[in-house]
C-alpha cells in the first residue's frame, strides 16, 4: 500500500524492468511532476492522466552514452532519432569533438566538421552553450564532455605537432572552466588527425585536471585495429596517472587482419579492473562510420558514402562504385568527395557479440546526426539490442540489456536520480513491447523508427507517443551528471 493518494501521471498494468537488472515484476507507475512518486499496486490512486501499460514492459530510458548531438540538442531539438528508439538522456562531446569552447571563422578541421559548419562554432564558454541548451531546451537531457580535438584547435596554431608549455597551460585553463561550468569529462580522439600528434604526457598533463571536479576520460583510442592492446595500455595509464576514470568508446577490434582479437581486447580490461576504475561502451554493428579517412578504407570490405561536400549526390552510394563510373581508384575517389564520411565494414560479427555480452560494457549509438545517409545505429541501437541480441539471440537477459542502458550508464557518467524505476528518481521512462522492439531501419534505409517502442517520457512528460513525437521538450543539461 501507499500514502499517496493523488499523481500527475500513472502508468497502470505494466511490467517493470527496474534498470538494476532484478527480475521483472507487475508494477503500477505514479509520477508527480517530474519524478516517480510510487510504484506497486497503485488501484486506489487517482491520476490526473493514465497510460495503459498492460502487456508492456515499463523501463528506465536509455542512456546514451556514445553521441555526436552537441550541435542536434540546438538545430534538431525533438530529437526523433533518439527518443523513437526509448533514449531519454545523451551524452555529446565524444571523439575528442565538442561545440565548445571554440569559435571558428573557417570551416572546422575533419571531425570537428561533422557537427556543422563554421557557424555553429560560436560559444567561446563553456557556460555559454549550456546556457543555450538551457534557453532553447531539446526533448532529451544531455549530459557534455570536453572534447581535447576542440581544445587543441583553439589553443594551436598548427596541429601537426605536440602542444608547448603554454599550449597545454591554455588547453587545461579552458578545461577546468569548462568542468566548472557542468562538463562531466574530457573526451580524445587521438585516432584523428587533430590530436594524432598528442603525445601522451600532452593527454595526461590535461586529464590531472579532471581530478577535482570528479571528471572522468573518455576516449576514441589512438589505434583499434594492430595497435589496439598498446592503445588500452595508454589509455589506462593516463587514467592511473591523472587518478580518474576512464571510459573506452565504441569498443572494438578493427580490420580483417584482427577477427577475433577481442579476446585479447576483453583480457586486457579484466586485468586492470582489478586496480582501476575502467569503463567501455559498444554499438551493435559490424560496420563503423566516421569521415572519409583512406587509412580506414584500406582495412574495410566494402565502404558506404554517407555524405560529401563537393558531390551530395553520392550520398548512399558505394565507393567502389563511384570509382568504377569515374574510371579511377577508391583512393582518388575519396580524394575527389572531400571533405565527406564514409561507413566502414571492417569488424568481425563475433568480436561485436563478444563485445557486447561483456558485462560492464555500456551501450552507445555513436550517431553521426547530420550525415545525409547515416549509420543506422543513428536510429536503431537501443531496440537492436533488445529486439535482436538480447530476445532473438539469447545474448543476455532483457533485464540484463536494460541494465546496463540504464543503471550501468547512469554510474559510470555521474548522472545524478537517473537509469532507474524507483521512488524518487527522476520520471525518464520507456514504455515498451518486449515481442516486437526492433530496429526496422538497415544500411539502405537507415532513417526508419524502431519497431515496438509505445510511450516515452523525459522528466515525466510525453515526448515519444503513438509512433510520433509529442514536440514537447523537457530535457534538461545535466551539469556535472546532476
């Protein structure tokens, strides 16, 4: 029984997957304003609005982890892409690539121009883009990370090269500020060419920063593919060095040369568990995407277009059709479509299972939101792990699935009140149908909403229902995970 006579909103008849990974139960949902107020057999509570749940599981929303969306919170703001698959919080500023601090007057340098051109590089605080996120608020909360690449372009005349004193000095300052404005960590992607030349002790000096704001380092690793245990051997050293956590992005194992390896990759992590604070997270896709880079379509079988500044209308397409009808290599192809981005098929379907019934690896899209012709884990990750892995293949659990896209998240980035269906936790809630959540997009039609996914709910309110979204947008920036 409970005291509780009244609720805004009561979500009757469902079955709760509470995101701690407990056995499922037939439970009653209440919320009050923006938290859930009781959960049980809440017969005698009046609503001011009731949702039927019966025959659905009723879960936390899905964290994720893993985005580029920094620019999408401002210029797509009802975040279709995400709240159709049951995401109610994301966390930008991945790869090394945030919105800010930076102001650009040229076109930002490959990543960093996968968020937009130069006029989206405008806020030279920290503060300031979160107060635009807070003005003109998305229907997701977002949780930011600083991204080094950012930090390097702004301090750095040339990139191609170690930080000085100085630089590193100005990079930490804008850091700090940054963290002290509500950043929750600092991302790398010392893969890419603005932060190649980044030795480590440049990662380090910057990552001792984090320490007093209970920051964490998050990182697309300097090599997934020959290199990739030499990476998570740097990459765990800085975090010992600095004294923070680390997060490994979009784990994997890269290139036909490395099938199986993950093996070696998942050994490695169990090791340095033991003394260290390690997370990971991974997509469920044995295709990666990024720009249009040629040391990633050495090692991949096939390579799909996803967008190109000089010829847009070869968005979709292979590339090794294109260089066909031009008469000329993949590699003076790709010269030709630059600046561009590409998907990659360069992972083995093994390792990506592997990977993903680890038990302490988080869930990420890794979505590229402003790719003409996008991944299709832009879409369909959340209910591709649940449809496909999880009911289809036997994987794990769907208790276990929605685990560790909820509760697992929500610790590992500090988000305060979120991941889980308990008295007091903030209302971010999926309702869903167990037999028929899906993604139902693909490569050759990569912008379809999931299957399976009915009512979703950020901060207690609608922004997912009937297949469509409300328009609401509730969302919040969670400063500091808070």
């Amino acid at each position: 029984m409970t005291a509780l006579e009244r609720c805004d909103l009561l979500l009757t008849g469902g079955t709760v997957i509470d995101g701690t990974g407990a056995p499922r139960r037939r439970a009653d949902v209440a919320i009050v304003d923006d938290r859930i107020a009781a959960i049980g057999d809440l017969a005698g509570v009046s609503a001011g609005r009731t949702i039927d749940a019966a025959g659905k599981i009723v879960a936390p929303g899905f964290i994720d982890v893993h985005t580029h969306d920094d620019r999408a919170l401002l210029s797509k703001p009802t975040m279709d892409m995400k709240v159709s698959q049951g995401v109610t919080s994301v966390v930008v500023g991945n790869c090394g690539i945030s919105l800010a601090p930076l102001v650009l007057d040229r076109r930002p340098p490959p990543p960093l121009d996968l968020l937009g051109e130069e006029e989206w590089w405008r806020f030279a605080t920290f503060d300031a883009f979160l107060g635009a996120v807070d003005e003109e608020p998305a229907s997701v909360n977002a949780a930011f990370l600083v991204g080094h690449s950012t930090l390097r372009v702004g301090a750095m005349e040339k990139l191609d090269r170690a930080a000085d004193a100085g630089e590193v000095k100005a990079m930490r300052a804008n850091l700090e500020a940054s963290m002290a404005a509500g950043a929750v960590g600092l991302s790398t992607g010392l893969f890419y060419a603005p932060s190649a030349k980044a030795p480590t002790e440049e990662v380090i000096e910057l990552a001792k920063g984090l320490k007093a704001f209970g920051g964490r380092y998050v990182t697309h690793m300097r090599d997934e593919g020959n290199d990739v245990l030499k990476s998570l051997e740097e990459t765990f050293l800085i975090g010992r060095e600095a004294g923070v956590p680390v997060v490994v992005s979009h784990h994997k194992v890269h290139g036909k040369g490395n099938f199986g390896r993950s093996k070696e990759t998942l050994a490695l992590f169990e090791r340095y568990r033991t003394s260290q604070k390690i997370g990971l997270d991974v997509y469920p896709y044995h295709a990666s995407s990024t720009v249009l880079k040629h040391d990633s379509i050495q090692h991949a079988n096939r390579v799909l277009v996803t967008w190109s500044k000089a010829h847009p209308e070869m968005s979709g397409r292979d590339l090794a059709d294109i260089a066909r009808d031009w008469g000329c290599s993949v590699h003076e192809a790709a010269d030709r479509l630059q600046p561009a981005g590409a998907i990659y098929f360069a992972m083995d379907e093994d390792d990506v299972q592997r990977i993903l019934a680890y038990p302490h690896a988080m869930f990420g899209s890794d979505g590229l939101p402003h790719d003409e012709f996008p991944h299709p884990r832009l879409w369909g990750t959340f209910p591709r792990i649940l449809g496909h892995y999880a009911r289809d293949l036997g994987l794990f659990t769907l208790e276990e699935g929605v685990r560790r896209m909820t509760s697992l998240s929500a610790a590992e980035f500090g988000l305060k009140d979120r991941g889980e269906i308990a008295p007091g936790k903030y209302a971010d809630i999926c309702v869903f149908d167990a037999q028929t959540i899906v993604d139902a997009n693909s490569f050759e039609d990569p912008m379809k909403p999931a299957a399976g996914i009915d009512t979703v709910l950020v901060n207690g309110r609608a922004v997912w229902a009937g297949g469509r979204c409300t328009g609401d947008r509730p969302g919040r920036a969670l400063r500091r995970g808070g």
